[in-house]
C-alpha cells in the first residue's frame, strides 16, 4: 500500500485555504484503496513524523510563505522524499515577485513596470509620491514580495496610496507595480502541457482574496476565453515559456492582464488551489481531466533533486 503524506495549514496567511485544498484532494485519494493517506500540519515535530510515517510521497498543499518558497522543500530534498510540485529554487524564485520580474524581464516577457520599496525609519511621503509619478503615474498595486493569494494587495490612487502602502509596513519591503487594466486571464501548465486558460470577471474592483475563496463574491468564470486562436495560442506559450525559465515541475498556473491586445504577467503560482472554486481543476475538467487524473498526474511528477 502506498503511502502519501499530505501536508497542509502551515503558517502563511493562507493557512484556511490550503486546508481546503488539501480536504478536496484527500477526499478524491480516500475513494482509492491503495493509498495509506495522512493529512499533517508542518510544525516542530514534521522531520520526527517523516521518519515514522515514511512516506513514499509527499503531497504538498501548504500556500504562501514556509510551504510554496523553497522551505518545506528543502526539508524534503534532505529527508530524501519524493514531493510533488516544484523544487527549491523554482518556488523560491516563483514566490519572489521581483526576481521572477528580473527574469520575466530579461526573456522578453512583458510584465507591468514596478519599484522594490523598503520600509526605513525615516520616509519622505512626498518623495516617494513624486518618483511613482516619474517612473510609473497612478493607479498602482502596492503589494507584499513574498506572498500569495492576493493577500494584502491594494489598488492605489494618489490620495490612499501612503495609508495603503503602510499596511505593508511589517514586511520589511513591498512591491509597487503600475496597475495594467483590462482582461483578467489565468493559464495552467502541467508538466510540459499547455493544459488551458480562464477568463475571470470579478464583481469586485480585482481578482482578490474574496473574488477568489467566496462564493458569494460571484466571480465570473469564462472558459472557453473569447480570444482569437493566435492570442490563445500566444498567451499560452508564454505561460509554458515562464514555467520553464522558472523550471517549476507538475501543474502551476500562471496569471495575466490583457490590455491593448498585449499579454502582462503578473506572476506564476507553482502551487495552485485544488478547492472546488479553483481555477485548475476546472481548466483540467474542461480538457476532460478530472479531478482524480489531474491528482494522479501531479502524483506521477513527484521526485527528489529538482
């Protein structure tokens, strides 16, 4: 009997959600005989328990910092167990919004112009005001460097930019991006498969937190995307193009603006939802992959030294 340790919770800001996740995929496991299935939350005690349970995998589901930046990773790489998704570096560098930008940059993949803010002691409002004007103009998206989900994202305009911005304070540093409008498109790679894309239409002012976990925010979810097939194609091919730069293993997905009949990449997420409101299982279910194959394939992927 194969045993599959799933690790989930941790201690990011999207503990909640990963727990979720992480009850979808143990529910479509269970329905299988052959797996011996644990659901662990990472703590002290997480060596000590890989080396009771040894596990033949672990499936990892934490989101955000300790579980998607090349941490838990690493402990794994040591452990030398076979884990699913992507490995140390590649979620280090993922999870890093201005080092995935500088390598975005250097690719030629356009993504929106930003400024890398740190927070010191003494801080000239007005200056900074003035240099977002100079390299950027309002709006702006104020955001964390390190973290996922939407959490703590702000759209900015002159007059609550500071009070935004401060939110951020205890992060050390934050990410000031120039805000793209437009279309809201999100692409899943799996493995080396343009798996698809998603239009989403948020009631909401973006594709927040809210928009994404809450129901009753209603999001609108577009698939097929009204594109033509050469910008589907295109959209798509920079998707796989950042996975592989990125060198990001099993499924991730990878999230754009559209606007003026030009692709913006935001970021790439190397370790995306798998709730019933999330994005890739739904792009896999229109492809006729369903949830227990997509399961299996990230599965599959699993492996040490990547």
């Amino acid at each position: 009997m194969k045993k599959i340790l799933i690790l989930a919770g941790g201690y990011s800001n999207e503990r909640e959600i990963s727990i979720q996740t992480a009850r979808s995929v143990y529910k479509e496991l269970k329905k299988n005989k052959k797996y011996n299935i644990k659901i662990k939350e990472p703590d002290g005690n997480l060596v000590k328990e890989l080396r009771n349970f040894k596990p033949n995998l672990v499936f990892n589901l934490l989101h955000g910092r300790y579980g998607e930046d090349g941490y838990i990773q690493a402990i794994l790489e040591s452990e030398k167990i076979k884990y699913t998704h992507s490995g140390v570096l590649s979620s280090s560098l993922a999870i890093d919004k201005e080092l995935s930008k500088k390598i975005f940059i250097k690719h030629k993949i356009l993504t929106p112009k930003y400024i890398k803010f740190v927070f010191k002691k003494k801080i000239k409002k007005k200056k900074i005001i003035q240099e977002i004007k100079k390299k950027l103009n309002f709006p702006v998206v104020v955001k964390p460097i390190n973290e996922g989900s939407s959490v703590d994202v702000y759209i900015c305009n002159k007059s609550n930019f500071i009070k935004n911005l401060f939110k951020l304070e205890s992060y050390g540093e934050a990410l000031i991006e120039k805000f793209i409008p437009g279309r809201e498109i999100q692409v899943a790679i799996l493995g080396k498969r343009k798996l698809g894309a998603i239009e989403l239409k948020p009631k909401r002012k973006f594709y927040d937190y809210e928009a994404k976990y809450n129901p009753r925010a209603k999001t609108e979810h577009i698939i097929p995307v009204r594109i033509s097939s050469e910008n589907y194609n295109k959209i798509t091919s920079l998707a796989l193009k950042a996975h592989q730069l990125l060198k990001c293993r099993g499924v991730s997905r990878a999230d754009f603006r559209f606007h003026e009949n030009k692709f913006y990449l935001l970021e790439i997420n190397t370790q995306p939802g798998m709730t019933s409101l999330s994005l890739v299982p739904e792009i896999a279910s229109y492809c006729n992959i369903s949830f227990c194959q997509l399961i299996e394939n990230i599965m599959k992927d699993a492996s040490i030294n990547k």
